[in-house]
C-alpha cells in the first residue's frame, strides 16, 4: 500500500481489538519515532499499555473502547511550531500504521492525562494522543453512531483553497487528499492559497491546536502534490 492508498483508506477508529501490536509493529514503529524525533526535535513516544489513560475519565466515557496503545506527542514548549510538527509528523505515523491494517485516532482532550505514562521532560508538554491499534474491517453500530455524533460533513475541494486563475491538475490532486485529512470535529480549517505559482497555507492561529490541523493537511497535500512545505502559517510549498 503507498501513501495516496492510505489516504484513501484512512479514518478515524474508536472501538480497539484488545489484543496487543506484535513485537515486528512495535520495533517498526520505534525505529520511525527515533527518525522523526531527530528530523522534529519532538519527543514522540509508543506506549504500548495505554489502557489506563481511557478509563475513569469522564469526557471520554463511550467514546473509545479497547485502547491498549497509542503514540504520545511530546516536544518542547519553546518550539514555535510545536503544534504544527506534532499534527505532521503524527500523520505521518497514521498512515504508516494504516498500511499496516491498524486503525489510528488524533485525541487532543478525551483522555486522562494523569494517567499516561509518557515521559515530559522540563520544558516539554504532551499535546494530544494518537491511539493505534487492531480493528474490525467494518465499524459496529456504536462505533458508527459515535462517528455520526462529532463527525461534520466535509467541506468541498472549493471550499478549502481559493487561487488567481487556473490551477495546476497537481494542485488538485493535492486539495483532493487535504479534503481526507482528519481534523477536529471535521472541522477542516486549514485554507490554502494559489497565487502567482505559489501554494501556501494557514489556519487562525497556528499556536494553539489548530496548528496540529496545519500540520496534517500539509503532510496530505505533500504526498498528493510531490513536494515540500516550510513549517508555519502561510510557508510556502516547493514543488520537486
């Protein structure tokens, strides 16, 4: 499976299979995190016993269901793209873990944070979780009816960009992967821009977690369109 198959197959899974990633999985993903860690300066962490995070805490009662492991998102508070880099590089290990048949889901509030057992080191902050796990092919009732819940409908690809003029079939193919991105609420409220040959993108105030949201619509578009963003609110896309 490659990247664009991944994009198409993605979605956020709540209800877990509550049997463990195989060792292969786990060393997989380690070895990624060790890769994204030195390229990000963040601090991402697999924690493979996560049950407790999930339990004994109100908001995320009957939301989730199964959680045995999910990837904590840590890095430096002084980072200025802190959030932007956790939603890229988050997504990155979403779509690694959806070629491997794994459901995968951003958490930003419903979970117990008393109870994760990721390290934050002075300086650091634990942004929002990503849980990951074996699932069901199809989503049960529940499950489905949870998604119906805080699911919105997505916006159109018109509805996520505006432009000068023509824009190029890449550009498209890049919107038509941003509009499969996951966001809060579905909310998609990451915009981007085409203008005289050049692409950017932005959110209202990428500091706080909407900046999660930039990072992952970035991280779309890069693997739809082939090429690179600079981090930060309007940074401009490289064409390779």
């Amino acid at each position: 499976m490659n990247d664009i198959e991944a994009i198409e197959l993605r979605q956020s899974r709540r209800s877990y299979l509550t049997f463990p990633l195989e060792a292969s999985t786990i060393e997989y993903f380690n070895t990624l995190i060790k890769e994204y860690n030195k390229q990000s300066g963040l601090s991402i962490q697999l924690i493979e016993d996560g049950k407790a995070s999930f339990k004994g805490f109100s908001p995320a009662y009957g939301l989730f269901h199964g959680v045995q492991s999910y990837f904590a998102m840590v890095g430096k508070s002084s980072d200025p793209h802190l959030n932007e880099k956790i939603g890229y590089y988050g997504a990155l290990l979403v779509l690694e873990a959806t070629k491997l048949g794994l459901g995968t889901c951003f958490v930003a509030a419903t979970y117990n944070r008393d109870r994760c057992k990721c390290k934050v080191e002075a300086g650091e902050e634990l942004i929002c979780l990503i849980t990951v796990g074996h699932v069901n092919e199809n989503k049960g009732f529940k499950e489905r009816t949870i998604y119906k819940m805080v699911h919105r409908k997505s916006k159109s690809i018109e509805q996520l960009y505006t432009s000068e003029g023509t824009v190029p079939d890449w550009f498209i193919q890049g919107m038509k992967a941003v509009q499969k991105a996951p966001s809060a609420m579905n909310q998609q409220p990451v915009q981007f821009q085409y203008k005289e040959n050049i692409v950017t993108a932005n959110v209202a105030d990428a500091s706080g977690h909407l900046g999660i949201d930039l990072g992952i619509a970035k991280l779309f578009f890069e693997k739809a369109a082939q090429g690179k963003f600079e981090f930060g609110n309007d940074a401009p896309f490289s064409k390779m």
